[in-house]
C-alpha cells in the first residue's frame, strides 16, 4: 500500500463520496428495500486477525441480496464439483441486466450464463443438497457464520416475504428453466430458499469479512483454518472480477479493479487478493442495480492505496 489507512483517511473518503448517493435511489421493486435511507454510507475493512477499522454508520444492518450468489456457489461446489455445477450454469459475463431472461431463450440448449445474474443463481441455489428448505438455508448460514466468526447472523423475515410476495420476474426464470431441465422441483420451494438466502442480514463488518475469506484463500479470518478450499475461493474471485458488478463489471473492472460483488440492498463486498475484505453499504443505486456512492468510495480506495488486480 502507498500509504497507511487510518480511520481519519477513511473517514474523508466516505464524506467525499457521500455526495453521490444523491445520484442514485433505492431499489424498490422489493418494496421493504425501498424503505432505506439513501444518503446512508458506511465502509469496513478487515486486515486480519481481529484487525477492522470502520467508518460511517457501520452498526446499520442491511441484506445480502445478490452478494448470498457468492455464498450459496460456494456451497454448491463444496456439495457436487465443479463438473456438475458448470454442466447447468455457465461461465460467460454477459452485458445484460441481472434479471434478465433474453438469453435463457436465445441460448440453445438453455444454460443461465453465469451463477452471478438471476437465473444461474436459481439454478446454483437449486442445487444445494438438504431435505428441507430449512436444512438448506441453515447450511449457507452455517457457513456465513464460520466465515464471519459470527453465529448470531440469521436473515430477515420481512425482506424475505416482501420479495417473495413480488418476485414475479424470478419466478418466471424459474419456471422457465424448470420448463428446460435446468431446475427440479418444486419452484415455489426455490424461491422460498432463494428469498431467504437474499435476506441475509448483516453489517459491513460481517461483510468485510466474508470478503477477506474469499480474498485470504477461504481460510477463517481468525484461526487461518480453512473454510472454502483454495481452488473454489479462487473460482469465487473470478466471478467477482468478470460478472460481480452486473453488467457494469467491465468498467468496473478498469477503474476499480478489485473483485468485488454487489447487492441491490445497496452493499458491496471487496476482495483483494491475499489483503483487506472491504464491506460497503449505500443503497442509492444506479440504473444497473450498483451502489453509486459505493463504487466511488471503492475507486478512491482503489487509487489511493493501489490496489487493482491489474
Ligand atoms: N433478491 C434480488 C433479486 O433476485 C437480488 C438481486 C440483486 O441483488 N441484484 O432480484
């Protein structure tokens, strides 16, 4: 790093780029997501062993939403391979939005791109072995605990009903796919799984953590056990690089450079290899579904302290 990073430097940051959460807004086609406060901006960022500094109003909990997808890939891997998980979702970036469903049709045999846009990440969630919705979804929080070294993590109920009672367009990627072969099983069930785990409620120091995990290898934050094993750490950070900020990812990319994934509640989550976990939350978003005050922060701290991949 060029320089050290202290908490007062960190504190300038967040004030300078604070000034473009007024160009962006709440997502709201969650109606609960809608009932955030925009000019909200909070970074932490973990080095280590205990080591987090912190500023904004990082005690604000906020939910996972697109950010689980890294999650719940994770688990998939663990529980079947890679083999089998890449025979039902691809690798490609795609310049489309999230929740699109162009390309579910035009790709023959159909195959969801990616597991960071909607519908492969339906297909990857479907994937997750468990009896029930409950065995399942406890199997990903387990995880975010281990990650985190913090078992009180659980999700919201009531982001996770607001969505499903309005996840019109994901249910009909998921019938779509059932449609296809791509998903088994009852679609209500999924979506039910798929809701919860997108409601997964947080701080950014949590945040900042699962990002050090996936940028440290997969090993615990504290203990240096590992987690995630390195080869799927490796295949998470990819996907951060190449399809984590949506169809933004290539910008992002140059002017930021670090593998990072973003949720429509507003939170980011940095990874830089072999160094710091960063967790964001701004929920006014751009018209890609991107914090904008979040981005901007993580480009200054990118520039600041050099540290693009690239
Ligand atoms: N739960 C959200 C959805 O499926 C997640 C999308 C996102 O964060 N981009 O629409």
């Amino acid at each position: 790093m060029k320089q050290s990073l202290d908490v007062e430097t960190l504190n300038t940051m967040v004030v300078e780029a604070k000034k473009y959460t007024k160009e962006g807004v709440v997502a709201d086609y969650i109606p609960a997501l809608g009932e955030a406060n925009p000019e909200t901006l909070s970074i932490a960022i973990y080095r280590g062993k205990g080591d987090c500094i912190a500023a904004g109003n990082i005690r604000e909990k906020f939910t996972l939403q697109s950010i689980s997808k890294v999650i719940t890939l994770a688990v998939a891997l663990m529980d079947h391979g890679e083999e089998y998980v890449f025979s039902k979702v691809g690798m490609e970036p795609t310049g489309d939005p999230f929740n699109s469903i162009a390309k579910l049709e035009s790709n023959v045999p159909s195959k969801p791109l990616n597991p960071m846009i909607n519908a492969g990440a339906l297909a990857v969630t479907n994937m997750i072995i468990g009896e029930t919705i409950d065995e399942k979804l406890g199997r990903i929080l387990s995880l975010v605990h281990e990650m985190t070294c913090n078992p009180e993590i659980t999700y919201c109920e009531r982001v996770a009903k607001s969505e499903l009672d309005t996840a019109f367009l994901n249910r009909s990627l998921c019938y779509f796919m059932k449609q296809h072969g791509v998903v088994k099983g009852v679609v209500e069930e999924l979506l039910n799984l798929y809701t919860k785990q997108c409601a997964i409620q947080v701080d950014c120091y949590d945040l900042a953590k699962l990002g050090y995990v996936i940028a440290n290898d997969g090993k615990n934050p504290n203990t240096e056990r590992q987690i995630i094993p390195l080869h799927i750490a490796r295949i998470l950070k990819t996907f951060m690089v190449t399809c984590g900020m949506y169809n933004s990812s290539g910008e992002f990319a140059i002017k930021v450079g670090i593998p990072a994934k973003s949720g429509v509640s507003g939170a980011i989550m940095g990874s830089v290899p072999h160094g710091i976990g960063v967790g964001i939350y701004g929920p006014a978003l751009d018209d890609r579904g991107n914090s904008v005050a979040g981005m901007k922060l993580l480009e200054s701290l990118s520039s600041r302290y050099d540290l693009s991949i690239f």
